[in-house]
C-alpha cells in the first residue's frame, strides 16, 4: 500500500470521528512519552517544538518518531493524544512492550503455532482501555483460574480465528 494513501485514510478518520490509526511503533513511543508524566497538552506543545525530554531509561531509545509524527501529521497526533487510537497492526511482542509501558505489568508471551498470544492479569478498566487500542483482527479473551492480585483478572490476548 501506498504511504500517503494510508496517510490520508488515518487523517480522514480524524474528520469522520474515528479512532486514529498509529503504526505499533508510534503508540509505544507515546505511551512511553506519556509514561514520563507528560500530560497531553504539554506532550503536544514539546512534540512540535521539537523539545521531548530524553529517553534514557525507557524502552524506547529515541523519541523522535513522535516529533516527526507531529510535523507530518499534527492532527493525527492530537487526536491520538486528546481521544485515543488504534494500532494498525499488531505483534505479540508489541503488545507485550505497550502493556509493560502502560500498565507497568509483565505479561506472557505465548508464540507456538495455534496458540499464539498474550496473557496478563488486568483490571476491568485496563482491559478497557487495551480493547479499542487493539488491531482488527485480535480480541481478549477473559481465563479461568485466579490472578494472583486483587481485582485482577486472568486475560490472553489473542488474534482471531476464522
């Protein structure tokens, strides 16, 4: 696919009210921005001015990708900043990483064929927030069992099936 073809459908989602639509890649190195304490305004403003604080000590070694993101796509960023966004496509180490960043929970990758994915306890509202950031294509699936912290639950991750 074409690169500024896929440009202009993840800005057309911006109008239509949409989830934008960020490389794997893009979201950790927010979620790592974010994870400094940066709150969006002040990410936002620190992204175009080209001043985003260093990434020592992060998972990500280079914040770059977000100022570049912002200087060819401002209205993407913000919407992804201000209203949230979806992955375009997913791995399981990718997930592992966003989940680690973002919840600061370690989770199990699982990467034999017919049983790939993702498990990690999390609470209600984390599964929430980690079910629209998902690609198309994966879904959670709630365990049996009992998670070994309180008002967790037991959750693989997994891409679907036909």
């Amino acid at each position: 696919m074409n690169p500024k073809n896929e440009a202009t459908r993840t800005a057309q989602g911006v109008e239509s009210g949409e989830r934008v639509r960020l490389s794997q890649w893009d979201a950790i190195v927010l979620e790592s921005v974010r994870a400094l304490g940066l709150n969006g305004e002040e990410l936002l403003n620190r992204a175009a001015s080209g001043d985003l604080p260093s990434a020592e000590g992060s998972v990500v070694t280079d914040f770059g990708p977000l100022a570049t993101l912002q200087q060819e796509q401002p209205e993407v960023l913000k919407q992804a900043v201000d209203q949230g966004y979806r992955i375009k496509y997913n791995t399981l180490g990718g997930i592992h990483t966003w989940i680690r960043i973002v919840f600061g929970r370690e989770s199990e990758v699982e990467r034999g064929e017919g049983i790939e994915g993702v498990s990690v306890e999390l609470t209600a509202e984390e599964r929430d927030r980690i079910a629209p950031v998902l690609s198309i294509g994966w879904t959670i699936r709630k365990q049996e069992g009992d998670a070994s912290e309180a008002g967790t639950a037991l959750y693989r991750i997994v891409p679907m099936r036909s």
